[in-house]
C-alpha cells in the first residue's frame, strides 16, 4: 500500500495534525486529512519527527560479525527510530579504501532497514602515520564524506592538518577521537577522586581538551571543518564555546550515556559502565546539557559500541570499552533534555536528525515534516515508562548500561522513504 496517513500526530512536539504519505514523499501535512485507501496510522497525540540521524554507530563488519552486522545494526537503528547511520572506520579490515567504504554502503542499502553512510578512516589502518585514500573513498560509490580514526586519536598535528587540509577540496570534514595517548596510558576511567579512591588508572580531561584545543586552532589555521566525537567534560565545553565565539568551523557531539551517567557507577566493578571517554562527574553532565541546549554542543550521537557477552563479563581490567546505545538515546534524550525543560521537541529534532543530516551531507534526511519531502520520520509515543530490556533488542550485542532502569518515551513507528520499518514497536 503506497499511502499511509498518519492521523493527530504532534509533528515536532506542536499541534496534533495529519500527515500523508504517497510512495517515498509526504504529499500533505494539515487536519482533516484523508485518502482513499490509505493505510491510517491513528497517532493519538504521539510526536512526529523527521527520521533521526545517528553521526557515530560502530555496525562492526566487516571483522566483528560476532559483536554487529551491519544488518542487526540498521535493525536496531530502525528500532530506535534512525533512518540513517554513519558506520566508524575500525573494522577489520579497517575502512580505509574504496573497497571497504563501498562494501559496508552496499551492505547498508541490502538491510533496507536505515542508510548506512560509511565514515572513512583519516589514517591507513588507524595506525596515525599516513594519510588513508581519502579522494578515492570519497569518489567511491559510497561518497564518504566524513573522516575519522575513532577509537584512536589522530594525535600527530602535522597528520591532522593533512587531513584537515586535504577534506576542504570536497568540503568534506574530519572528525576527532580526541584523546591525548600518552597521557591515558593505563587509563580505566576518569581521573580524578574516585579512581583514586578505587585504585584505577585514571584519564584526565585535560587530554580531551588540550587535543581539542589543538584542532580548533588547525582548522581555523587551514580554514577547514573539523568534528569533534563525543566531548565529555566542561572544560571542552568552554573550548569549543571560544572556538565558535572566534568564528572557526566546528562541530561537536555529545553521547547520551554522558548526559546521563556519572563516574560513581564505576564503584560497582560492573564492566557495562567502562567507556571512552570515560564517564565523568555530575558537573561534566550538567555542563554537557547546558551545552546541548545552548548550541555549543552541535548534536547526540550514540557511539554504538556493541561487544559480544565475553568482551564484558569479565574483570573490569580486561573488559573492552563501550556501550549499545541506539535503542535508548532517545529515551535517555527525552528523560535529561526534553523532561528537564532544556530542549522542546522542535529542538531534539535539530540536534538529532536535521544537524547530524547537515554535519554529514545526508541531504535527504533531517528534513522539514512538510509536503514533498521524503517520508524518513519516527512516531514516538512519549508518555510511554518502561524498564529497559536489552533481551528485546535488534542488536546483536546486549552491553546497556540502562538494563532494568525506566526511562520515558518509546519509538512506535519509522518510516524510510515511506516504507514502514518499524510498525507498533515491532520490527517489520
């Protein structure tokens, strides 16, 4: 069936109204809607919004097929309500060629479940010492767009001004792991009273910041753009509040676990709460909402970091670093953000989908819920409490740090380009 109305749905959180779908574009958006043999989806008051878009999911093949593929990622994704991803470069091989960019965009377009744009590596083989074919992924089938070495940190300045340097011919844009190396050897979580309290190797924020500050001062010195990956303390904060201020290019993402989570879960040895960054204090996550909601910070990107069981039940010492995040955000969004008064819905669309869309020229998404426009939007029921339960999702990997915790808002519906991926919760 080719048209779907969606009728009394809150597009952005305002009022209840219709909206049409006719094949792969919205044909109207109004009240009183109708349409002959439409399918009609009754939205009884839930929110509508553009299709979210997700700047930094690890989807781990090819190498990690036991962690995620990139099916069980869009999957998950589409559960969450994303209608598109940026899949990281650390695979194995890493994704530092043509060949491996257009694989995971072909394994993307083969889901059907959400666009999966590839993130190409800055480095070859994240290896930090010379430039990846940047050109030639970008001349790829897959257009890549966006660069990164995540995971790692592209420490060397003369490297990372290339880079910064070589993206500006396509308008393309390098995004930083920002994690000074020699200063986190060692590190298990944040440094500061609490791993000195549990004997920890701890991580300093200033080797976030200072790398951050570095970057800021290269982009601006080669006039090109540069992302920052999940900035964590409030020290970046104010770093990239003085880079805007003076006018030079950059972005920067906050994950939801750091809206959320504070370094005093670490207390419990449970492995789910190891990261990187680390988590951080309560006044890192309250400068983070601050930023979120003032701009400073750009967007929320989940850093999908799924790990098979083994990976995690373990000794904190040897557990891997990471957390699933792509079934949640938009709880956890909803619960610090949206609940607290800082963002409203129009807001969280911006910061979720139409930014991320424009940081990574994903032209068809984060787009206006508005006639002839592609129909890539999620329903959310909003009034919606439940716990979470990681043996419900679409991931292949169960590593939440959330298992057993309520947190508001449910994804009812997404639609890709007017098919329907997700219908009542359930995954079609």
């Amino acid at each position: 069936m080719s048209k779907i109305l969606i009728r009394g749905a809150k597009v952005l959180g305002g009022e209840a109204q219709d909206v049409l779908i006719d094949g792969e574009v919205i044909e109207a958006v109004g009240t009183g809607l109708s349409a002959e043999g439409a399918e009609v989806v009754e939205a009884d008051g839930k929110v509508l919004l553009p299709g979210l878009v997700d700047l930094h999911t690890h989807l781990r093949e090819p190498g990690r097929e036991d962690s995620e593929t990139v099916l069980t990622g869009t999957r998950a994704a589409a559960s969450g309500g994303y209608t598109a991803v940026f899949a990281m470069a650390n695979t194995f091989p890493v994704a530092d060629t043509a060949g491996v960019v257009e694989q995971v965009y072909r394994l993307g377009r083969e889901s059907g479940y959400c666009d999966v744009q590839p993130i190409g590596a800055v480095t070859v083989g994240l290896e930090g010492r010379k430039l990846a074919e940047l050109g030639a992924m970008h001349e790829s089938a897959a257009g890549v767009t966006v660069f990164s070495d995540d995971g790692k940190c592209v420490d060397d300045a003369v490297i990372m001004r290339r880079a910064l340097e070589y993206v500006k011919a396509f308008d393309g844009v390098v995004a930083q792991h920002a994690q000074e190396p020699r200063l986190t050897e060692g590190a298990q979580m944040n440094e500061g009273v609490v791993s000195a309290q549990l004997g920890l190797g701890g991580w300093p924020a200033v080797a976030e910041e200072s790398i951050i500050a570095r970057d800021v001062l290269l982009a601006e010195h080669v006039g090109s753009r540069v992302h920052i990956c999940h900035l964590s303390t409030a020290g970046s904060v104010e770093i990239v509040r003085w880079a805007k201020s003076r006018g030079i290019d950059v972005t920067a993402e906050v994950t939801p676990h750091h809206l959320l989570l504070t370094e005093e879960l670490v207390r419990t040895y449970n492995p789910v709460y190891k990261v990187n960054p680390p988590l951080r204090t309560e006044r890192d996550v309250h400068a983070l909402r601050e930023a979120l909601a003032d701009g400073t910070i750009d967007i929320v990107a989940t850093d999908h970091a799924p790990h098979p069981h083994e990976d995690k039940d373990c000794e904190w010492a040897a557990a891997a670093m990471g957390m699933v995040g792509l079934e949640t955000a938009l709880s956890v969004v909803q619960e610090t953000m949206v609940d607290t008064g800082l963002l409203d819905w129009a807001q969280v669309a911006d910061r979720m989908s139409v930014t991320p869309a424009r940081i990574g020229q994903a032209r068809s998404h984060g787009r206006p819920v508005s006639a002839g426009e592609p129909a890539n939007l999620t329903l959310v029921d909003t009034a919606y409490r439940g716990s979470v339960d990681p043996a419900g999702f679409a991931s292949r990997s169960r590593n939440t740090p959330y298992q057993g915790r309520e947190l508001p808002g449910r994804v009812t519906h997404t639609w890709l380009r007017g098919k329907a991926t997700l219908v009542d919760g359930k995954l079609t």
